[in-house]
C-alpha cells in the first residue's frame, strides 16, 4: 500500500483541520430529524455570513462542479447569448456547458497565464447585441490567478447581463460579496480556501437570477441541477428536494464556524501573505511564476514553471515520495507545464510554506539543479515577517 | 437546541457505525494523490463484491437520486418509449425523469401497497411495440414493499429491454446479483441496508446498457449525470471526471469492508430476520400492516398503518421528543397514513427492535391507546428465537 | 477476532457518548501548553460545578482506585485507628490499603445485601475512643447497595472523625455535596454514572483532609500517591507533579460539560427512574434482587440474584455472545451468586433498558427457564409513565 | 481562549498520528468484555516486539512516572543499597524515589551536559561492596542527552546488581533489547518516540527482577505501585488488578502497530537523521548544543543553549504565539538555560524539521538577533540528503 502524504498541498481538495473532522462525527442524522433541520439552517445562516450577502444562498449537494453546471443549466435556455470570459482551463470548460444548454457562447480570451482586462468586457458587450449571460472564472485555480470579478461584474450589471460567477476557490483568497461585486450567481467550493470537505457546492444568488430562472420558458425544476428546486423547498418550506449529504453538511457546518470566528478578512490576509512569502521564495530559487505578473496571482496556489532540466512529474513525484509533500502540476493544456505550490486553508500558515519550499529545495537538489540550499526558505522567512498568529496580523505590502 | 435522538431508526439515512465514522477520520487527500487513486480502486473493487457482479460499477458522487436522474438522463433519448412499473411514490417519480428526458412513459401501475405481477409486465411488453427501456422499483422503501425484480427484469430482457432498477434500499434486504437478475442498470445507495452514510450513488452497468448509452445519437457527455464519463474516464484511464467526495469514499470503503466481512448472505438474513420480527410486534398489537401481505414487505423498513385515534405526527414526534427514537412517516401521497419502523443497518439487530417496540409501545400507551405493555415485544422476543450474532445464524421462516 | 458487544451495559468502563469521543480527537497537546493548561483549569472548575463544592477538588491521573489508594497513603499514618464501614467487596477492600499504610482498623459489617446503619457507627466511634479516620463505600456497586453515606460521616463529623468515601459510582447516582454531606476525602470515578472514560480519579478534598495530609509527622509527597502534591503544584502554582493522562483530561472535561448541560438533578433522576425500571422488569420476571430491599439498592446498577436452574456465566456469556449485550456479574465473594444489569451514563434510558431486558428475557428463555415473553419489559415500560427526554422530567416515586 | 498551536514539538506528550487518534474512537469495552481482554493480549505481544524482548512486560495503567515509581517500590527494600547513575535531572530525582522506599542511595554523578563513563560505574561497584541495584537513565530528556545504558547494565549484571533503566524517552531513539542491554528493569512511555498518548508506564521484567521482588521480606502487593500485582493477574491469569484505562490501551495498541509496520529499525534510524539534521541547523546558526558533545546527544529532542540577548521564554513564547510552534525550555535545574527542538514521532520528518528551524529563524530575527535567513534551514536540507519516506531509507554517518 502507497505511504499517505504527511502534508496535502494539493490545490484542492486539501487537508482539513482536525475540528473539521471532528465535526463529522456526529451520528448520521434523517434529513427531516428536526434536529438536522435546524443544523441545516445554522448552516445556510453560517454560509450568508462567509459571502458576505443578504442574497439567498443554496448548497447543493455535491462538489461545485455541480454548482457551475447547475447554474447554467438553471439559467441559459437554448439560444441565448452567452459572453465566456476566458483565461484559463476552467473559464474554456464553461463553454461545454453553455453548448449542452444551448447556449450561444461568445467568447473573450486571454493567455493562460494573463487576466481579462474589465474593459475588453466593456467592449464585447457594447459590439455584440443581444447578451444575456456572462460566464467567468475569479480564481482560476489551474493557472495560478486571478480575474478582476469585481469590475468585470458590474459592468455586466450595467448592460442588464446576468453573471454567472466560478468563484470556487476564490471565496477566501479575497474579501468578496455578491452584492458589492455584482455578482448574480456565485458557486464557491468549501474544499479550497475555507479548507473543507470537497461534497458541496456554495451558491449565493440574486433576485436578478432567481426572476431570470423562473422566467424561461421551461424552468428547470425536479432535476439534480435544479437551483430552483432548493428555492420552492429549503428557502420557502424548509424541505429539502432530495435526501442531502448529512455528513458533509456537519463538515460545511463546521468550516464556515471556523471561518467566522476567524474573520474572513484575518482568513483573506492570511492566504494573500502566504501567497505573497511562496512568490518570494520560488524567485529567489531562480524559478519564474507562472502568471505574467504578480499582480495577478492568486492567493489560493502558486503556478511556478517547471525549472530547465527537470520535469513536473520528476518534481512532484519525489517530494511526494520521498518528502510525503503532496503538490499539484498543471492540468489540461496547463499539463507539464507548471507546478503548483499549495497554500489553502491551514496549509496558508508559514510553517507549512516554509516546510514545503524546504522539501521543494531538497528535491531539486535530488533531481541534479544548482540551487543554493535555503535560499527559498530564507525569502520566505523575511516576507513573513509582521506575522502574528495570536493577533490574527498578517504581513502584506505596502 | 433541539436534543439529539438516541437511536435513527428511520427509513434513511440511517445511523452508522463508529467503524465507519472512524474511516472518515483520515486526512482528506488530493484526488491525484496516488493513495487516494488506491483507495477509490479498492473501494470499486469492494463494490463489485458487494453487488455480486462481474459488471462494471460506477460510483457517483451525490446521493441516490443522482444515479436515477443519471440513468434516466443517460439513457433515454427523445422519443424513447419506457415502460415504468409504479408501485409506491419512488416508482412514480421515474415518469418525471422520462419526461424530463423526453422519454415516452407506459406506465403500468398497482396500488401503493401491491406489488407488479410479472406477468402484466410481460402482457405490457407483449402489448406495446417498441418499448426500450423499464423502469422499476426494487425496495419501495415510502411503501414499505418489494417488487419482484428478478422476474420482471429477466422478461425485460427476453424482450430486449433495457432495464434500470432502483435497488436503493434493496441492496441489502435481498441477496442480488445484476448478472442474475438482468438488472441492466442498478442503483444502490450507501445509507440503507449497508448502514453508511448518503452522499453516494452505487451503480452497476451492464454491457447492454454501455452500447445503449454509446449509441445514442447524442451521448450524454461532460455533464455531473453523465454515466458515459465514468467510463471513460475512471473505468478506462483511472482519472475522475470531476473532483470525487473524498470523505465519502472512505466512508464507502469502510461500509463495503464491513458488509463483505459479514457477508452479503449473513447481512440480508439478519435484515429479513428483523423485520418478521417487527411485523411480529406490530401484529401482536393489534395494529395493521401497510402492504397488503407479508410476502411483499421489504425487509428494510416496517410500513404500518396509523392506529385509528392517532394521527401519524403524534406518534412519531412523541417518540423522537421524549424517548429520542426517530422514525419515519409516510411520504408524498402516503403522507398520514403509516409510520415506519426502522431496520437497517446496524438498527437490524434484536436489541433495536426492541428498543424501538417498547418505546413505541410506551408512545402509544401515552396517546391513549390502549395495549397491553410488553405485548409487541414479547411477540418479536419469540420471534428472534434462533439468532446468534456470534454465528451468524439468523432465524427464518421453515 | 471476537465479535465486539453492541451495547457495554456492564458496571463499569461503560459505553461512552459520541460526544465524549470526539472530545478526544483533539491534537495531543504538551501539558505546560498554554492551551493545556487552560483546558486543565478549565475542566477542574467543571468538576468543582459537578461535585457541587467549594472545596479543592484534585484529578489524579488514574483509574479510581488510585484516588482510593492515594487518600489512604496520604492521610493514614502508622498506628492511626481507622473504622472501615463494610457492606460489600470494595468496603472489605479497603482494609488492605489500611493496613498497607500501618493503619489500625476497626471494622463495622454488615452482610454484602445490607447496608450499615448510622446508629451503628455512632455506637463504635463512641465505644472506641482514639478513631481518626473513617472510611465507606457510597454505591457498592458489586452489590448493587448503597450506604446511607450523608449521616455517616456527619457522625464522623460530630466525632472529629476523617471521612474518606468511594463515591466512585456514587457521584450521578445521587445529589450530593461534599460539604452537606460532611465527606472529607470524595473519590468518584468518571466512567460510571457520568458514563466517561476510566483512566482518571476525581477527588473532592475538605480543609480539614489538607490539614490531617500535612500535620503528619511525615507527609507523602513525591509519589504518584501523594495528594499533597497537586496541593503543591496545580492548586498553588498552575503547574503538574507529572505528566497528565492530556487525552483522558479531554474526554473528561467533554463529560462534565455534557453532565452540567444536563444538570445534576436531571443526571441523578435519569439514573434512579432507570434503576426503578430495571428492578419492576426483574420482579415481573419472577427474579430475585440481591439487595435486601429495594430502598437500599443503587441506582447505577441492578443486582439480581441468578435464577434457579442457570449459572451467572450461562446468562452472561450467552447475552453477549448471542445478543452483543454486555452485562457484569458478581465480583470476589460475590461471583457466582448475582448478575447485575446495568444503567449508567448513556445507558440510562428507556431505550436501553428495555433493549437490555428483553434481549435478558430471550437469553432466559434460551436456557430453558419458563418466562412470559415481554413480561419484564412491560413492566419496565409501565415504570417509565412520565419520561420525557425533551424536558429532563423523569419518573418518581411518590 | 488561547489559540491552540499548530504543531506540537515539545518534548513529550507530543502530538499523535491521526491513525492514533482514529483508535481512540473505539467504544470503551468493559474490561473483561471477551474483546478487550483479546485487544489487551495483543497489545502486549506488540510490546514485546517493539521491546525486541523475551521477558515478561507489563502495562501499567498510568504515565511513566508511575512505572518507575513503581519499579523502586516493587524491588527496593528498606536499606538496599542503590547505586544512582546521575548525568540529568531524572536521573537526580529517582534518589526521591530510592529515599522514599528506604534504599541507601549511592551517587555516581557527572555534570547535567555529559554522560557517564561506564568504567566509572564499574569502579564504583568494585570499591562499595553489597549495592543491590543500579538506577540510570537512558535517553536523559531534560538535556538531550544519553547514557551508555548497554554498557553499564552490562556491568551491573558482572557484579550481580539488578538495573532499573528510565527509557522512557529511549525507547525508539535507539535500537536496544532488554536481553542484549542486560536491562532488567526498562521502563518506556509512549508518548516520546512512539508519538502516542501520555497515559501508561511500558515495562519489560527480566526474571531476576521477577525474584528479587518475590524473595523480599515484605513483596509490594495489593498497591497502584505494584509490579507484582500484573504478574499474579495479567499475566498468569488474564485478570487485571484493577480497571485498565481502556482508551489510552487502543490508543497504545494502534501507536505499536505503526511502529512495527515501520519497523524498530526505521523508527531510530528516522529519529536519528532528524537529530543530525537538527544539530546540524542549529550549529550553522550560530547556536551551541547544550550536550558536550554530538556523540553523547539524544535522538529525541536537541537542547540547544539560549543564544546571547535573548531569553528562554523569550524564545518559546514567540514561537508559540506568534507562529503557533510548541517547543520545551530547561526544566528543573536547567530552566532557563536551553530551550529543546522537538523531533520525536511523527514530528521526526524533515518537514517538520525544516518548518520547526524556519520559525526559529524568524522568532530569532524578531527578537533582534543577527541571523542570516534560511541559513539553519540550509543546513537541514543537506543533512537531509539521502532521506527517503517511501524506502524508509534515512541518511546516516559513515
């Protein structure tokens, strides 16, 4: 049998916290136990909190990916014209989904390691009549960055377009809130930076999207993708619409008290310092980030290009067994390409960055390169500096 | 706070063990982690068991009802003639799915407390050219009965239908083989007989139905309810088309190991043991039986008739609030008019029938009824003549 | 491998709540953690709640026994007279402790199905000049008896007398305060009525027991038996005489909370509604009590004599191994002669004791012996009129 | 409330695998349940083997410090003559012991930084006639040093004295056996090396051990202190002298398991490395070790002298608070000398070395010392060389 890692730094799902394992195991309630019901709706209440927002919230019962499919197939009726904001692996994959639901998609892309410029949105949407659904990407895990959600949002908003927002490992790497970023629909993931299990998906909604969904001329409903099915039975009668994932809900429950009692801005801060102290590190090992500039990493991993010489598996694979480090590497058109440096949930705590950039040094030293022993650490110690997990500081730049 | 209950005996979920509570303890890994790829092997190795077949299996990452809609969706194209074969509320809600998928529904129906005779499923087929596929019930677990599955699907089969059988809380209560019965497609779930936890649909595909869903002039493809995904994905590469429930499939693991360690014999035994001694009880106290014989009642959960001079919610909220048993009421169109017994699980055990007799006699005497205490139990006391946990020996009918 | 039991309903380890177990996943902490020591203080301040006394209360950091052993080695001095109260094995016991440590004992018995009287103490201590110490068992638990322990050491109060009492089972049995009850010495164990787990002592300590410890010619200090010494560090300075058992310390503070959110008065009702119970089922079953009458008996368990025609181990091996109900019998100079049937922690509820009484009423019937079949349990269950989980009301007496 | 740390690295109770945890949640058996009595015998012949002996071992139901309490009580008469082997604080404090049980302690001791030369033990044994027993510590934790324990039992076996070894942090940073070792008594604890949980004394007996404690005038029976009270129960009758503290015997059981499925052989050698390694940091630091010299260093924790301009606490606290890292200071005597890297259990892994030496570098640059970043870390990194999680290889001296 293979070894288990010591650490996940995967860029999700990821470790959970030991209170988050804990919380699993409570006995499995009857999902109409009224002692279910009320965890259920602790949750949801816990869950508006962490988005930031008075728009319903849905948690639907399986990873996110059933959320971005859920709200498109909730949403997009065939024929309509959908802008796919691209720049990377997971804002391309929305596409297939828009063409299942026949969906028109135009699409506006960007280098896999750029960001979309808001006012290329702004121009897409003036030249081409007749948009109704925005698909975007905040934190597009893959590449290592991040879209300017917000801006891109609201001026989606101004054209009276409905914005179907992939934020599944951004909620948590920024301080975000539908409200003030415009987002219609926004699916986040509990398995990245809030470090839970991956079972769920996060949706907040707008009443924008709710009118637009029931509006179609056939609404989706009675479905496994259905949003709308939660809205008749959760939101308005406590029901539920299928038998929901009990266990996963005391997980999710759990995450988002951990959540809260940190603070998301503590949480945020936190994740962008290690991101910040990785960055610092990677370069003073002479290894370039993946993303064209800083400016558009994200805080969630840090995509770093595989160093001359050496290959993303030959990397990967000795950290992971011969260091117990578990990194992620590139993904679709991103394969071999990158390596990507995990710093979500408790793994964005200086400990764990400075254990793995270590780990990372001794493997490349394994696998023949020059580099200077420590040095990665070294920068990451001093871009620490300002860190104080007792006051819940955290160093960032100027 | 709402207290807990001490024991869920509904009709699922149900409660699980400490082992398997235990297994989802370990560290949530990367699904490309290579322990977890070991992991999710063996537990689809256990599955194969556990099913008894030579079929592959796939496991999807939600609740029952997404291997249903799944199927359904994977299956049926525009146009389909299916016949569904309605005994309780779960075997009506299949016409949806139908519909939904543009399927043209037969249905064959019998009163929500009968089950399908064979043989008018063969005169359907007989009757009405071009039926593709058959739709069917195993365990209908609102209703408290079972269909006679291996009959109806072996004539399915001699008609060249494609059958998909939900067998959610049948796997378990029977002893089963896909193989055996021509179950084209069946769909398990985790927290019934098997006593684990909801978040899973446990599938078994057979040859005939990969061809169906190949040859379909739109595959279902790229989509949370594809089936076809799985198969190109896990079942030829070893990848998964989307991130799986990690936590869930430890649980899975464990619950599979535990039900093989028993035995699948020794597990459907101690189920049918358990419910001739609560049909035993309920007799002996002088209330009725939901399903109109014996010979038609699920050996997962005891539908009973509302004793005149209660109604439904009295009894089960009087016995969850102040003796913290927890059981189920009826459902859909049956709603008010039975309650049901739990034993699944671990619940299928003397002790817990019981436990769950004498609370619901103490319960009834409460609301007035009159019955004689201990009556009920003494009736399954007699009944469990001939159990040994530490043999496995469990007493059945001559 | 063994088969484990389905329900610990023994006299001690019993079965503890899930609660209690997850309190124990915590991360093992160093002791002089600030955490640690937070969680320490804090648990001591619940036990102080628990025992319902202003006096010290110290934990040593072993089974019961230990607190036992240690408060004769810390008070008893060679040549000190001590008048052991015995009604049962663990009474007798004590007089091996007592002269271990170079006591003087006077012994006051009574048959092992009686209890002492007060008068009977007074007599002696007024017959005997010179006593200093007294020791008694509160809850006999091998006989299922209790001593009436509040007018006995008033007695030895009145006389200048020393109590030191096994309240080991006795704490969750009855309402008491060491104060009220004038106990100088209070040794209770966790794993008993409070149904936690068995490595800990937890011992109430009045000014005068400090005093006696310390005026000794020569004080125990230094020894793991040494009450003194947690006087000298964790109650004077916050620090430990040695390394403390961090998990039992954890599953112990999850106890006491859970027993302070219950209240001791509901804890204690809970325990003797049970106990009532268990004794109406035995009686309807034809079967004797040991204890010589029913207002003597304990409420943490239920002595029965062992039915004619069938021995102790018959009874108790074919329960666990046929029913997975595991069940104590008699103890030293009791064995052979009594079976106890057990309600503690958790296990005292309804539930349970008709689980336990009908799976004892199958054994019976097992071995041959005539029983009506539900004659216990109906019993049980008419003793139970007025329970109430939701409210903490339990039955009781006039 | 304080924050708990992220990573515990004192020097014992240190933090436990979560498989260790994961055993824990087994529900407390009755002590003579037929299963626990099976998990108590296995886990004593896992403790035979993780001992590598043939002698009789004993689990006593409480933190080491009880077993050697113990071990003295059971052997040492009132004046027997003891020869006290003194390079630590522990070493210092079993002279209590010995004062306590009457013995006639006779001091061999070096300064708290050295170890003792085994030729100075065989002087002293040659020059004093009549010493009956040898008291020394193996790995002396308080100042991360060892004893040549081989040697010097060796020699007290030459002249017939009987040797009662504190191992308790030995056991696992060492290869040892008690045959080979000529230990005679060799008491363990399992939560230093092993990385379990804090509460039980592991104890193997050579038979003249055996004697000398049955051939005295007055044998120690009938106490918590007893050894002989586990041989006339556990282990010639498969009784306990008392109830065994249930939990803390899972936890112990899996913590062996681990260690033999890693191997004895791996386990020290995995301890050794990260000793080296951590050596190796700290002197490329600019920091002395406390010990004198490497070779006399333990392989369990590294003391290091408190660097100028800094304190102690200082240092602890800053690591603790600000970077959530739990390490040790000085204890007894040496408080406020040294402070201790921890590398014991699953902290013996070059990423918990690397993480523990970055955080270092980082308190000390927070507290104004001049240190270069990443210089320590460095260090480790070459000293990891050769390290291999999945062949267990681990780099070693020539």
């Amino acid at each position: 049998m293979t070894n288990w890692p010591r650490f996940n730094l995967a860029s999700g799902p990821v470790d959970v916290t030991v209170e988050t394992l804990r919380s699993m195991q409570r006995p499995v309630l009857y999902h109409y136990d009224p002692a279910f019901v009320e965890v259920f709706a602790h949750t949801t209440g816990l869950l508006k909190q962490v988005f930031n927002t008075g728009y319903d919230v849905v948690i639907m019962q399986a990873e996110a990916i059933l959320g971005l499919e859920g709200a498109v197939a909730s949403l997009v009726s065939p024929g309509d014209k959908v802008l796919n904001v691209v720049s990377g692996v997971f804002g391309k994959g929305m596409e297939d989904f828009i063409l299942k639901y026949g969906g028109d998609p135009v699409e506006l892309a960007v280098p896999y390691n750029a960001a979309v410029d808001p006012e290329d949105v702004r121009r897409v949407l003036r030249a081409i009549p007749g948009i109704k659904y925005l698909t975007v990407v905040h934190s597009e895990t893959p590449s290592g960055t991040v879209n300017p959600v917000r801006e891109i949002c609201g001026i989606a908003r101004e054209f009276g377009v409905i914005s179907i927002v992939d934020t599944v490992s951004g909620l948590g790497s920024e301080l975000l809130s539908p409200e003030d970023w415009s987002m219609d629909v926004a699916v986040a993931g509990p398995q990245k930076c809030l470090g839970g299990t991956p079972g769920l998906s996060l949706i907040s909604v707008s009443p924008q999207a709710w009118v637009a969904m029931e509006e179609r001329a056939e609404p989706l409903r009675g479905s496994f993708l259905s949003l709308l099915d939660w809205k008749t039975t959760w939101i308005e009668q406590q029901r539920f619409p299928h038998t929901p994932s009990v266990t996963e809900i005391y997980a999710l429950e759990s995450v988002l008290e951990q959540a809260l009692r940190e603070g998301m801005e503590s949480l945020t801060g936190r994740h962008q310092a290690c991101a910040r102290a990785a960055r610092a590190a990677v370069l003073a090992l002479g290894m370039a980030l993946w993303p064209e500039s800083e400016a558009i990493a994200t805080a969630c991993c840090t995509a770093v290009n595989v160093p001359d010489g050496v290959t993303d598996r030959e990397v990967i694979d000795t950290l992971r067994s011969r260091y117990g480090i578990m990194i992620a590497g590139g993904y679709g058109d991103l394969a071999g390409k990158l390596i990507r440096l995990g710093h979500m949930g408790q793994a964005a705590h200086p400990a764990l960055v400075v254990a793995q950039i270590g780990m990372l040094e001794r493997t490349l030293i394994d696998l023949g390169l020059e580099i200077t022993p420590g040095a990665g650490v070294g920068a990451a110690i001093v871009a620490f500096q300002g860190w104080d997990d007792s006051t819940r500081t955290y160093p960032h730049t100027g």
